[in-house]
C-alpha cells in the first residue's frame, strides 16, 4: 500500500508542527502531496488552507500575515481565518471582493502542543487521545520535526517492529540475544491495537545521560499502542522507577516521504535529568531508523502472501489486516455510491 494514494488516509488528522514553531510568518506545508499554506489570526489560532491566491495561484506562503490575515505576495490580496477574501487593493474605494473569492480551508486544530490537520471535511476518527499528556504529573519535551525518506506505513511499522533493535540500534538491544522475548499481551482496540513486551538491554554513555540506567544488561519493560492510521505511543517503564514515555506521528507528505513529529513525557524532573540528554539518547534512535527506512520499498504489500513473517511480526500483521479492512470498506462505500449516482442519472436522462 503506497499510503498517500489511498483516499482513505485523507481522512485521518495529522500533525504538522509543533506549536512552539508557529510564528508571524506563514508556514508551507505539503500533506498528500497537496501545497498547504499555515498561519495564525488575530487570537493566535492556526489556520490551515490550499497554498494558491485565488486570482493567479501564487503561493500565498511567500507572502506576509496582516493583523490574522495572509497576503498575497503577487497582487496583495488578503484573506481572513474563514479563507474569505477581504481587501484587494486593486477595487476602487468602496467595491468590495467578490464573495466567490474564497479559499479552500482544512481542519485545523490544536492538542497536545501540535498542529493537527485533516483535509478531508468528514474525519473518520478524532485526534488519537493520550491521557498522560494532559496529566500535569508529565513534563514535555518536544522532539524536532524531522522529514522522514518512507512511507508512513513503513515508519510506523519500524516503531512497532520487536526485533530490529539488536541490528539497527547502536543505543539499544543486546547482539548477544537477538532473538526477541514473547509478547505477554498483544490485543486488537477500537483505535487500533496494544501489545507489551519487554527487551534485553544494555547499558551505554546515551542511556546513562538520558535515561539514568547504569545496569551493564537489564529487562527493559514496554507497551505500545497503535493509533490508526500512523501514531504511536511507547510507555518504557525503566529500571529506575522513571516512566518514558514517546509520542510519535508520521504524517504522509507524499508515498515516499513522512513527516515525523514527536513529543517525550517524563515523570521525573528537569533537575534530575535535563531535556538536552532526554533528546539525544531518543534522537540517535531515531536518526537510526531514518537511515535503515530510506532503503525499504514504500509499497507495502497488505497481501500477506507476498513477504515471510515471524512471531515478532505479529503487530504488523495486524496492522496491516486492519488497512485491508479499512480499504475494503471505502471502496465497497464507493462502489454503492457511484451504483446511486449512475441510477440518478439514469433515471434523469428518461
């Protein structure tokens, strides 16, 4: 499945930036491969819209933010937070823009310190809900958007993957035991699944700085859970009584690129372990993973048949059964839809 060639993906919220990079100038953005133009009003709320004036499709992110409202760079156009044009210099004092000079919106919404955009108007689900991020008991550190060489399917994929850590990972596993341990729970959920398996681990400079573990080898516990269609949370309940806990989202700019935003949340304090080390030992992780997915096909096939799979491949498997019945779904909807069209029409033309 190449992720963004499936509408149905369209119908999922995604995040775009961290809030904290929202600023006075307009951001561009590209999700689905479609141009996205990002800025915020006058109260300070993200707006989101297709990154083209209507008057001659200049790309309305190279222009400027006037009181809440984006000008284009080309004619001067502006546009308030509805996407509705309200000042063209080029009127005589007192015409006002025709009201078809309207731009295309989004969904936008903030939660959990992040920008979130659906471009579709009928979301199949809501944002993924993480209760520890709006538990005050967290701190939150903010990981670096990072534009990922894959599809999101195969991004997300490696997340939950229980057996690359001793090959791909100079931070984590145990080369000694690659053989990953069982899973104690695996589950299916409404939003997508759960399972909990811990890891052998070693200690190394990273892990000590970032995560306070001095152990030369320990068990390392974990739980996962899968927020369809690309999010993920890991909870890693280290051997020092401290939870790490990453939120990670991979969002499809195109079939062969994702962007990648995350956040850590932290039960202890930035006294007893600061954010700097917290995001190095999480980020050499993750420029790992970059580097190993720019040489995987983004096709994944959701035929079964097609790859081997072993016991550790189980969460995969999973996933990959639910795309199929999501896609199975869409498309039998579809079909009834365009058998209703073609009846209407049908029906009109005797």
């Amino acid at each position: 499945m190449l992720v963004a060639s499936q509408p149905i993906n369209s119908r999922f919220w995604y995040p775009i930036i961290d809030a904290s990079e929202l600023s006075e100038k307009p951001h561009a953005i590209k999700l689905f491969g479609i141009n996205i133009v990002l800025w915020t009003d006058a109260e300070g709320l993200p707006v989101a819209a297709e990154d083209k004036c209507v008057h001659r499709f200049a790309k309305l992110s190279q222009g400027q933010v006037v009181d809440g409202e984006i000008q284009c760079p080309y004619h001067g156009w502006r546009y308030n937070n509805r996407g509705q044009c309200v000042a063209i210099p080029q009127l005589d004092e007192g015409e006002t823009p025709n009201k078809n000079c309207r731009l295309k919106l989004f969904l936008c919404r903030l939660r959990y310190g992040l920008v979130w955009i659906c471009i579709a108007d009928d979301p199949l689900v809501d944002i993924p809900q993480i209760d520890e991020a709006e538990n005050s008991i967290f701190r939150r550190i903010g990981v670096p958007t990072h534009s990922w060489p894959c599809g999101a399917l195969n991004a997300i994929e490696n997340i939950f993957d229980n057996a690359h850590h001793h090959f791909v990972h100079k931070q984590l596993g145990d080369r000694k035991h690659a053989k990953p341990l069982s899973f104690r729970v695996l589950t299916e959920t409404e939003t997508g699944l759960y399972f909990d398996v811990p890891m052998r681990d070693y200690s190394n400079p990273n892990q000590r700085a970032g995560w306070g573990i001095y152990d030369e080898v320990y068990l390392l516990e974990r739980q996962f859970t899968w927020f369809t269609p690309f999010s993920g949370k890991l909870v890693l309940h280290l051997p020092n009584d401290i939870l790490n806990i990453t939120c990670i989202f991979f969002t499809p700019v195109s079939d062969t690129e994702s962007l990648c935003n995350a956040f850590i949340l932290r039960d202890d304090s930035a006294e007893d372990t600061c954010d700097d080390d917290v995001l190095t030992m999480t980020q050499s992780i993750l420029e790992e993973d970059i580097k190993l997915l720019a040489c995987v096909d983004p096709d994944v096939p959701l035929d079964l048949k097609e790859q081997q799979h072993l016991a550790s491949d189980r969460p995969s498997i999973m996933m990959r059964k639910r795309f199929s019945r999501l896609l199975k779904e869409y498309n039998e909807k579809e079909c009834r839809a365009h058998k209703l069209i073609s009846t209407s029409s049908e029906g009109a033309v005797q």
